[in-house]
C-alpha cells in the first residue's frame, strides 16, 4: 500500500477533528461517527485516508477496531515544520519590535506648541 500525503491527510477539517476525537483515547468508527451529522462509513473513509497517511494506528479487540494517534509520524510531521516555525517566530518578533518602537515614538510629547519665555 502506497503511503499517503500527510498534508493532505490533515487538509480536510473532519479529519482533523477525528485527530482531536482521538488524541487522548483510542476509538472505534462508530464511536467517531457520534460526533458527525455523516454516516459510519464516511467516517470510516477518513479513517483509512489517516491511517493510509500513517497518521493513525489500527488495533482490533475482539471484532471492534479502534484509532488512535500515532505519535511517531506526528513528530515526523513537526519535526518538518519546525524550520518553518522558528522562521515565522522571528518575523513575528521584529514585526513586535516594530510596533512597540512606533508605538513609543507615537507617546513622546510633542514640544511643537511650547511658548517662549
């Protein structure tokens, strides 16, 4: 089976709420589907897209299958991203700078309207 995108895995916002759904407790599809106006087997559909994206794991008990995070590929996926983060942090932190330096020089008194003695 050919590995899917991640990022396009994480596109679609139902998929990523079914990543919020089972963050911190594994699930079974129809345990997932609750929490949607969209039938089981739609949900079932995100659920192989993520878990062809290796983005979930699957783990049968009994005739159930339940979800969960697969926290190696998420740390894969921020491990990537984190170059771009620190690049964003800094362009936030002078664009900061900026503003509170403009913001100081805006507060200054003005001394246009002083009388002369």
């Amino acid at each position: 089976m050919a590995r899917r995108d991640v990022f396009q895995a994480i596109a679609d916002p139902r998929r990523r709420e079914i990543m919020n759904i089972i963050a911190l407790d594994a699930k079974t599809p129809s345990t997932i589907a609750e929490h949607f106006r969209i039938s089981r087997q739609a949900v079932s559909k995100h659920l192989q897209i993520l878990f062809e994206s290796d983005l979930v794991s699957q783990k049968q008990v009994g005739r159930e299958i339940y979800y969960h995070f697969n926290l190696d590929s998420l740390r894969e996926l921020d491990q990537f991203l984190e170059p771009f983060r620190k690049l964003w942090e800094n362009r936030y932190d002078k664009l900061e700078q900026l503003l509170n330096q403009q913001m100081e020089e805006n507060n200054e008194p003005k001394n246009k309207n002083k009388k002369k003695p």
